[in-house]
C-alpha cells in the first residue's frame, strides 16, 4: 500500500532536518518502506482539507490506504509496530523502547520547545534576556538526568531502537543553542543517530525539497 | 502478576488529581487490573534507588514482574495493550487512538505545562503579568482546534479510548484557569471522563492518599 506524508513546501528551519516530517522519514528509511511526499504550503496548513488530516493545522501527516495518521509519536510508532527494525523482539525491551520515545517527546521535548518559543517568538519582548538563563538551565536539567542514565552506552537501552530515534531527534533541536555540546555523551548519541545510512538519507530527501523551494523563489 | 506503581507520598497538587499517577489509576481501573502503590517522597524521588527505576526523578513508574516501566504515556499505552476495554479492536481505529494519546502529550500539554510553568515558577518575576496572556493564548490556540475537530461527538474518535482518557488528564490541569471553560465542548468531554466509574476510583484513590498525608503532618 503507498504511504504518503506531508512536509512543509518550504520549511522554515531552512533545511536543517529539524521539521518533523524528517522523523518519519528516517523510520520509514530505517525500515525501508517507501513513500511519497505532499507537500503543503503554510496556507493551505490552515485550510478545511489539511484540517480534516491534521485537526492542528501542522505536518506531518501519515497516510495509507484508509489510516490516515497526523502526530510525529503516532505515526513512527505505527510504523515501527507494522514493520521490523525499529522495536526489539522481546515483549518487556520493547515496552522499554517506546518508553524512551514518550520520554524523548514528553519528557525532554517540552524544555526544548519551550527554549524554541523564548528565543523565536519572544526574542523581542523586554524581558527576554533576562529569561532565557532560566529556560536554558531548565533544559540542562533534563539534559544533566539524561546523561547521567545513558552513560557509556551506544543507545538508552540495548540496540537501536524508535526510543534512540526519537530521542536523537528532539537532540537535535537544540544544536544551534550549544547547549548539547555540554553533554558530551549526549552529542555522541546525537552524532551515533546521524551517523545512520537510513537517517542520511532522510536528511537529504528533505533538504532537497528545501533545496528546490529555494530555487523557486528565485 | 502484582503491577506496583509509584506516587507523591504528598501530591503537591493537594489531592486534585492532577499528579501523574492519576492517569496511571483511572487506565487500570478502566482494564479491572488491581495494583499496589509505593509512595515516595520528594527526597526519596532524587535518590539513586528511585533514580534506577525512572531517570528523571519523577512519578509515576510501573513495575509487573521484572519489567520496569517510566514515562505516564508508555505506561499507559501498556496498560491498553494488554487488556480489553481502552483500544479498539479494529487495527486502523487502534491507531487513531494512540494517536489522540499523543497529540494529548505532546501537542495540547506542552503549552499547558508552560502555562503552569509561568504561574507556578515566574510568577514572582517582572515579567509575569505581561507574559501571561501571550502564553495563555497559546494554550487557545491548541484548545480551539481541539474543539473545532470535537465538535458534538462525545469522545475523540468513536467511543472512549486511551486516547480520550489521556486528552481529558491533560485538559484536567486547565480547570483553575478558566480557560477550559471558554469552550463548552471541551469542558463537556472533561466531565464525561470524570463521571466514568473507573475515573471515580482513581480519583477517590489519590485523594486518600493526600487525606492521609495531611492528618499525618498534623
């Protein structure tokens, strides 16, 4: 069955893989499942027929056959659940699995978003110099109990898994704000993650779309 | 098998129901799996042993044999999985309603989190008063998009699922703010999932605990 999910039309992280299509493009890559892109503009976001995929007017979306899916956790979970490589065999380790990925998204997540919105949307406001010590340090809270569990480890629990993917995913977001490099062991997972065959290549799929946007507006 | 979970020896929510391990309560109640509670103080949270079962420090975490379990969604989500009465049976529809479990986590509670984030911990700041209504119009945002997609239908998506029970936990910690009240249908589906027995029995549950707590500081 074709599987087709939306991504911006052009994203606005400027191709730096961190809209969230590009995590479900690297599980669909991991479990090598092919798949077509719609892609939609933020205008047409807003409008009755992405609404009835998307109830909150985002990307991406998951589509195949009759299941349409919206929510980045539910659909890289479908995926993971419907195909191998992404959850481990045994019934307790994959529990274990998509614990980490609830963690990574609702746990490490909220933080990070949060930090996202302080210097995004805020930036401008006359307190926001004053406030972004206090958002950080709530990320490097997470971040501090984060390192400490992984350790010396590869992966948060046994072999690769949707939880890593998730987790390195979220990482990710916080690149540009130095923050992950002060959690060496952390920067490590993140570069373990982007090491992958299967996430190098969902990188690509997605700049190149941004790569092409830009071209147009030319 | 005994599932053993874990709450606030002293919930500072003051028995509302709103610390975790309510969602935790009311899925058990919803499968008729009985359980045994551990509770833990907030020392107790930051220590190593508590530490081992969830890295962040926090409540609540599930244990049945010798599976360990953190993170309320994963939790939860095993909990449906494993005994009738929160997932469809119907694959698709199953999927439509995890789905609904995380867009509660991790698109309608982030802003809620950050709404209580700036009353609970910068309400002493300068910027407090002037910031309030910008964050809490991002809890709108999410609020009204989630009652538009609403609309009258009693649950999310066909009867009461896991997804419902984790939507309904979420718009919970809204009521103090008044803003849950701004849409009627959102408050309508909040009380429905109040008045579910299982619901009750939760709530009854972590309320004693609260109660006890209280007539022991006494």
């Amino acid at each position: 069955m074709t599987v087709i999910i939306t991504a911006f039309e052009r994203s606005p992280d400027g191709g730096r893989g961190l809209a969230r299509d590009t995590r479900v493009r690297w599980a669909l890559e991991e479990v090598g499942q092919p798949y077509e892109v719609r892609l939609v503009s933020f205008r047409a976001m807003k409008q009755p027929a992405h609404l009835a995929l998307h109830p909150f007017g985002q990307i991406p979306t998951y589509e195949e056959g009759d299941l349409a899916l919206f929510e980045t956790g539910a659909i890289v979970l479908h995926i993971a659940e419907r195909h191998a490589g992404l959850l481990p065999d045994d019934a307790d380790a994959r529990a274990r699995a998509i614990t980490w990925m609830f963690a990574a998204l609702n746990t490490v997540e909220p933080p990070i978003l949060e930090l996202a919105t302080a210097t995004l949307l805020e930036s401008d406001k006359p307190w926001s110099k004053e406030r972004l010590p206090l958002v950080e340090d709530r990320v490097r809270d997470r971040l501090k109990q984060l390192s400490a569990r992984l350790g010396n480890a590869d992966w948060l629990d046994g072999g690769f898994s949707v939880g890593d993917l998730m987790m390195v995913s979220v990482l990710l977001r916080l690149r540009s704000s130095g923050i992950l490099d002060e959690y060496p062991n952390l920067a490590a997972l993140v570069a373990r993650g982007e090491a992958r065959p299967a996430y190098k290549r969902a990188f690509a799929a997605q700049l190149a779309v941004y790569t092409a946007s830009e071209r147009q507006a030319d």
